[in-house]
C-alpha cells in the first residue's frame, strides 16, 4: 500500500486528455514539492514535472501539473502513442523521513 | 552531458552481498544529494536510500535499514550502494538519480543495474 495513492490505469483516445491523481496527506503532498515521472519499460524514469508544476526543458506543455491542499494531478492533453507509459508521483515525507512514489498509473491511448 | 551510469549488478546467493556503484560526469557531483530507487519485477518504482551532499546525512527505506548502507566518494564522483542480507523481494532494477534542476524531484537518472537474489 503506497503512501501516496493514484488510481492504477486511465486511458483516452490519441488526441484527448487525461488526468492522474495523487493523494497524500499533510506530511507529504501537504508540505512539500510534488513532482511527476514518465517510466517505459527498460529505460531510466523521465521527471515531467517538478516544484508541482515546473517543466523541465525539453518536456512539452502538452503535460501539466497541478495542486490542491493535499493532492496533485497530472495531465496529458494531446495524448499521443508515444505517451503510453507508467506514471508516478513522488515526494519527501517528513514524518516517515523517505520519499515516497505513488503506485503508479498506466495510461493506455486507445 | 550529464550522466550517470550504474554498474556492480549480478545474480547473489539469498544472505550473500552486493556492492553497486554509480559513476557521475558532467555536473558537480559534490553539490548535490544523491539517491537510489529500484524497481522490482512487475512492481513500482520504490525509494531506496539518499545521501547528502558531504555524506553527513543518510535516509534508508525501513525494509533495508541494517542491511544496506550507501556512501559516497565525491573526488572519485562516484556513489555507492553496499548490500548485506539479501532477500529475494531485494530483486530489482536499481537507479542512481540525482536532482540538479531543483527541489525534491530526480531529474537525472542511471540507466539501471539488476540485481537478482535466488539459490
């Protein structure tokens, strides 16, 4: 069971959005910095997101993210085939002292 | 280029030992926290361990408190991840990341080293 929960699929057709929610609760999402990670098979995890809503260069504003007291929400608009992937979120914990990922949402473009 | 890349993955004997490095280039490997993440099979992405910049401050996953220990060689740019007791549910991909671009994120990241606990 993760600290951090997000609903483990959603999925769109190529073209529309989607949204992945992150709920925490005051130690984490509360108090600190949400960021968001895209994972392929096989390959490094890539930050999407970072400071809640910061893009990193070179990742497009086809992805989003957002706050609200102790939860997060990433978006895709545009879904693409090549968005299909594993998505987590992810930040410290003060009161259990690690980081903590969510569970991880596979988006599938229909 | 910023880059990491891990090495020192393999098959282990359950109760064996397993030291992995992660070698640094391309940013000041001294400024930054350092972290490991693994990823076990079918299983999400799971913070493991982080080390601050001096290697004054450690952070450990409950489950490997006791049994892992990272550590750092900043003039050798290089972190370290000794594994001591290892279980099965130890198997796994493990990352070495770092965050240059800012708070509490993982920006940069490995490309992974695996590790297999089995008799």
């Amino acid at each position: 069971q993760s600290v951090l929960t997000q609903p483990p699929s959603v999925s769109a057709a190529p073209g529309q959005k989607v949204t992945i929610s992150c709920s925490g609760s005051s130690s984490n999402i509360g108090t600190n910095y949400v960021s968001w990670y895209q994972h392929l098979p096989a390959t490094a995890p890539k930050l999407l997101i970072y400071e809640n809503y910061r893009r990193p260069s070179g990742i497009p504003d086809r992805f989003s993210g957002s706050m609200s007291g102790t939860s997060a929400t990433l978006g895709i608009t545009g879904l693409q085939t090549g968005d299909e992937a594993d998505y987590y979120c992810g930040t410290w914990d003060n009161r259990l002292r690690v980081w903590v990922f969510g569970g991880g949402t596979k988006v599938t473009v229909l | 280029e910023v880059q990491l890349v891990e090495s020192g993955g393999g098959l282990v004997q359950p109760g064996g030992s397993l030291r992995l490095s992660c070698a640094a280039s391309g940013f000041s490997f001294s400024g930054f926290w350092m972290t490991w993440v693994r990823q076990a099979p079918g299983k999400g992405l799971e913070w493991v361990a982080n080390i601050k910049q001096g290697g004054s401050e450690e952070n450990y996953l409950d489950s490997v408190k006791g049994r892992f220990t990272i550590s750092r060689d900043n003039a050798k740019k290089s972190l370290y991840l000794q594994m001591d007791s290892l279980r099965a549910e130890d198997t796994a991909v493990y990352y070495c990341a770092t965050n240059i671009i800012g708070n509490l994120c993982m920006d940069v990241w490995g490309q992974g080293t695996t590790v297999t606990v089995s008799s």
